[in-house]
C-alpha cells in the first residue's frame, strides 16, 4: 500500500528536477533569442552581429574540445550514456552522476547552445534528472521507500525530459521503454507522479505547453495512414542514416580530438561556420525555432529546402561527432520535419501533415523509440487528431531505421563510450 509519506517524497522529487530543469530551458530561450539575429529567421541581411554568431563555432569548438580534454573531462558526452551505466550499475551513481560531473556537462553544454551549435537538450537534462535523485539517495537513503535504487534514478531521468521538454507521458515512456525496459504498474504509477510534478514545475518556469505550437489539420484517419506509410519508409530510413553517420563520425574523430582538439576544433568549427553562413543561420540551434518558422508555411520548401534538409542531417552529425553535450531529439525532430514537409510539396500533399509524420518517423528511426516518439510529436504538435498518423509514421520508422541502424542509437552510443581508447 503507498503511503502518503510515499506520494510527497515522489512528488518532492518530480518538483525539484523540475526546478533544476529551469537554468536548461533559459539557456534554450537565450538561444532562439540568438537564432533570430539570423537571416534565415529574420527579416534582415548580415548584420555585424549576425556574422558573429555565425562564426561562433570556429572559436568555440576548440576550446570545447581543450575543456573537454582537460579539466572537464568529466563532463564529456551527453548524459545519456552515464545515466544508463548509473541505472544498470547504481553504485557508479557518485562517479557518474555527482555534482561536479553535471555542472561540467552543463557548462559545456550551456557553452555550446549559445554559439547555436545543433544539438538538443535531452542529454543533460536526463542527467539533471539522475542526479538530483542522486543526492537524495546520498543525503536521504530511507526517503524512497518501495522503489529500487535503479528504479528511482530512472524514473527521475525521465522526468528531466519530462520537466525539460513540458512532456509528462514522455518521460514516462522513455523511463519504461529505453531505462527500464519493461511496463508494469510498480513502475509506471511513480513514473507518473513524479513526471506530472516536474513538468508542472517547467511550465511555471515557463516552458510552453505546445513548444512548437498547434498543427490544426483535419485529415482523416485513413488518409493519414496513406500518407504515414511512405512517409515512415523514408523518414525513418533518413533517421536510420542520421544515426549510422553519427556514430561513424563519433567513433572517426574522438580519439584524433583526444590528441589534437585545437586542430580538429577548428576543423569542426570552420564546417559548423560554413554550414550557418551558407545557410542563412538555418542549420544552427536546436531545430526548434526551424520548425516554428515552417509551421504554416506552405511555401518553406521551394529554392532552399533541400539545402537546409543537408545542413540539418550534417550539422548535428559533427556537433555531437565531437562528444559535445547534447542532445538529437530535436535535431532528428527538425531534419524530418524539413523531409516530411518536402515530400508533401513535391506530391502536392498538405505540408504540415508531412512536416509532423517526418518528424515522427526520422526521430523513430534514430531511436527506436516509437512509442516515445508518438507521445512527444503529439505534444508538441498540439493536436491528438494526427495520433493516427504519428502512430505508423513512427512505427514503420523504427522498422525501416533498423535497416540502417542495427541499434538504437542510445545503446550504440554508449558501448562507443564503453570501448577502450587507442
């Protein structure tokens, strides 16, 4: 039987991740700010300012690249990999998870967005998560009764996605999906609590409800699935090709930028720059603020689209190549929705109902995660109308991206981690 006791200390937890969420969703806010200083954004030219930023990466990779080869090493990565040691192994949770490692992805991390690098934010936030169950646990060992100690990390890394994103039923599924592998009622219900709390806890930091808006469409269900099926092939194969490039490009350069991390960050840098100037400021950031500006717009995809589609399958190849801190949720979410609303234009479909069946299938491409790629699609695009179609675009996804990619990119990522350096 739960106890009251029970309830408050899972809800204590839920808001205090939540809480520790805010400082990640600033900086993401910081950022769109930046990303409207660009061309591809704005109304104006290259302004002094936007050439800046613009040329950010080529001074900021390298140093990132020297940080996290000296004395922020620690804090290398994105913070999924180590939270999932943490959950298979929880006494690595002081090494992993403690205070210092976080504040050093943070750093990183926090450095990296605001020079508009592409990368999301799930990685950090799902550390975040872990580790504030983690210094409970270390200052508290009785305080969550009922629940294993692997059981309390995961659920409270779920619920970083869940307080960093504003998506309570995402956290939850990531935690049962991808971190516990397994949906039973022991689990879920604490899930629930704790994801409900951190989310309500984003939103009164201020992370929107719908972050990308509403999509209000009124396609019925069966055409939906007509265009979910070939939508779903592809997108999911693009995904499937996202993560084989990642993880081609992690495993490349990762011990030539041990050695040398001045050069490979120029390197780097240079190509990120490139890839801003050539595209207006399209492939920087996150992805989200690309999405938001094609929401509605019939007309993004004639005379740019298939540029901005290979700046955005790039971009974050060689962002996160670099085993800077971040994330690819958003990015994987951008590079099909630009896929998904192309396909609509070229067969003369309706575009935004392309652009959320691309984001659906490319994210379940790269993650295999459909079923948490259906419960963050449906909230961000604001519309259980299009639960239909999101459910086969992401399902025939995550099959066509297991062609490409044999694993889901997280586990892939973290035996890259696990594999002894040269």
């Amino acid at each position: 039987m739960v106890t009251m006791r029970q309830l408050l200390s899972l809800v204590l937890l839920g808001g205090l991740v939540g809480l520790a969420c805010w400082p990640l969703n600033l900086i993401d806010h910081w950022q769109d700010l930046l990303l409207r200083q660009l061309p591809a954004y704005s109304s104006a030219g290259w302004t002094p300012l936007a050439q800046s930023l613009a040329l950010a990466p080529l001074v900021v990779m390298p140093l990132l690249l020297l940080m996290q080869n000296g004395a922020f090493a620690r804090g290398k990565g994105s913070g999924i990999p180590q939270t999932v040691a943490c959950v298979e192994d929880p006494e690595q949770g002081e090494q992993l998870l403690g205070t210092t490692p976080t504040l050093m992805r943070l750093g990183l991390w926090s450095l990296a967005s605001l020079a508009l690098f592409p990368l999301g934010r799930e990685g950090p936030l799902v550390q975040v998560g872990a580790a504030v169950a983690q210094a409970l646990r270390s200052r508290w060992p009785g305080l969550f009764r009922g629940l294993k100690a692997d059981e309390v990390l995961a659920v409270a890394a779920g619920a970083g996605l869940a307080g960093g994103f504003n998506t309570p039923l995402m956290g939850v599924v990531f935690i049962a999906e991808e971190l516990m592998s397994r949906f039973n009622a022991p689990l879920i219900w604490p899930a629930l609590l704790v994801c409900g709390a951190a989310a309500g806890m984003s939103q009164i930091g201020g992370q929107p409800m719908f972050a990308l808006g509403l999509i209000t469409i009124h396609t019925g269900e069966i055409a939906q699935y007509l265009w979910a099926i070939p939508i779903g092939i592809v997108g999911g194969l693009t995904g499937g090709l996202f993560g084989r490039l990642l993880l081609l490009v992690t495993s490349w350069v990762t011990p030539i930028a041990n050695k040398r991390p001045i050069l490979i960050g120029l390197v780097l840098g240079g190509l990120l720059s490139g890839l801003a100037l050539l595209s207006g400021g399209a492939s920087g950031g996150d992805g989200e603020a690309l999405m938001v500006t094609w929401i509605g717009d019939e007309n993004a995809w004639p005379g740019r689209g298939l540029a901005i589609l290979a700046v955005r399958l790039i971009g974050p190849v060689l962002a996160l190549g670099a085993s800077v801190p971040g994330g690819l949720i958003d990015p994987a979410f951008a590079l099909g929705a630009v896929f998904g609303h192309g396909f609509m234009h070229l067969v003369g479909g309706p575009a935004e109902l392309g652009l959320a069946l691309g984001m659906a299938a490319t994210l379940a491409g790269i993650t295999q995660l459909p079923v948490m790629t259906i419960a963050f699609a449906i909230r961000l695009a604001g519309d259980q109308q299009l639960e239909a179609g999101l459910l086969i675009a992401a399902v025939v996804g995550a099959m066509a991206g297991r062609l490409v990619l044999d694993r889901p990119i997280y586990h892939a990522l973290a035996d890259l981690q696990r594999a002894p350096r040269r």
